[in-house]
C-alpha cells in the first residue's frame, strides 16, 4: 500500500536561511510523489513532481526535492527562505497506478521569522 | 483560462440533513478527485471520476456519494449529515486522468454541521 509521512509538523527558519522539510514514502512500485503547498485561505497549488525522470526536480519559487529511492525519501528544499513561504507544505503519494487520487502526509507548518 | 471552481463556497446545515456540492473542472480536463480536510484526519481521498465513471473509492461510508456528468462537471452528495462531516472540501481535476500528472485544486466548500 501506498503511503507518505512528513517527519516534522513544524518547521521554523529565519528569513534567508536554508528550508528543509522531510518527506518519507511507501510504495509498491515506482510512485509518482508531488510536494503541493497551501497558503492560510488559499487552495493547494503544486511547487513539484517527481514521475520517474530526473531525480532532483525542481519546482517554483525556488523549491526543488530530490528522489532517493535507497531511502525511500523525497525531501523539499529550498537554499533561501522568504516571508512569503510560510505555509503548510504536503507531501503527496499517487494512490494507484490507474488514476489520479493523491495519499498526503499529514503536513508540515513552514514558520518564517525576519 | 478559469481554474476549477467549486459551489458553494460556505454551507450550514443540521444533523440528519444532507448536502450536494458541485465542482466544475477546468475546461478540457477529464478526471475530478473529491477530497475531504479537517484538522484531526488532514487531508483524505473520497473519490475519482473518468469520464463518467467512478474509478477509485476512498474509505467513506455510503453516505458520501458523487457523480459526473458528460461535460465533467461532479457533484457529490453527503446524506444524513453528522457532525463529524464538518470539513473542508476540496476538489481536483486532471487533463487526461493519470496517475503522474498534476492535479489542479478548487478553493472548496467549507461545510459546517450544526
């Protein structure tokens, strides 16, 4: 069975300092695994994905996460954080092969301090 | 081009009612997910449509129920609603229905269960 758990619930960083959110995933076969980030009031909106190409991928603002199959991770970086990352950040597993439900982790609160 | 929407964006209802809630796709997109967030479960696969026909379902009782018309609009239906039900509830389309590709996200009803 698929699954996905964030290490951390809460992750607090001072602006312009590097952001590490930790993701680990259980599948059965290659996944598919995608970082989506939501803004207090906002919906969900994708930063990256991972679909068996490359396995550092970048996303937008600045983010990227790098598939490690040996460990079974997919931890989101970033070098640099801004004021405006704070938000709560999911790691997302594809649920099956044949379609496209999502698993998510339980979340990870991204703080930033100036 | 218009992202997917959701309606309504709020709702009220008591104990033993029930609720309908639609979702219209971005235009040219095939598949809709339907998920439920609430603070103690985040964020919970309900169900997906292709075409017309559910292809996964989540572990919900059958009191949640959802379709989707020709032109992929969804709705979904919760009946004798209960506390418990009181949610965010988000859902998500995909152009071409599979697994690895990304899924765009609706602002959501927020439903609330008095």
């Amino acid at each position: 069975a698929q699954s996905v758990t964030q290490l951390d619930s809460h992750v607090s960083v001072s602006e312009g300092t590097p952001v590490l959110l930790r993701c680990n995933y259980s599948s059965s076969y290659s996944p598919s695994l995608f970082w989506y980030v939501q803004h207090p009031n906002k919906g969900l909106q994708l930063l990256l994905k991972y679909t068996s190409a490359a396995t550092l991928v970048k996303g937008i603002n600045g983010f990227e996460a790098e598939f490690k199959k040996s460990e079974t991770s997919f931890h989101l970086t970033k070098p640099s954080a801004h004021m405006s990352d704070a938000a709560e950040y999911f790691c997302v597993v594809s649920r099956t092969q044949a379609g496209t439900a999502l698993i998510f982790g339980k979340g990870t609160t991204l703080s930033v301090s100036s | 081009k218009a992202g997917v929407t959701q309606t309504p964006r709020y709702l009220i209802k008591t104990r033993g009612q029930q609720v309908t809630l639609s979702c219209s796709p971005i235009s040219g997109h095939r598949s809709v997910s339907w998920y439920q967030q609430t603070p103690g479960q985040g964020l919970q696969f309900l169900f997906e449509y292709f075409s017309e026909t559910q292809r996964n379902k989540g572990n919900f009782p059958g009191r949640f129920s959802g379709r989707q018309f020709s032109n992929s609009r969804s709705e979904m239906n919760v009946s004798t609603l209960e506390l418990g039900d009181s949610a965010l509830y988000l859902c998500a389309s995909g152009r071409q229905g599979a697994h690895q590709e990304t899924q765009y996200f609706g602002p959501g009803t927020r439903l609330l269960v008095l």
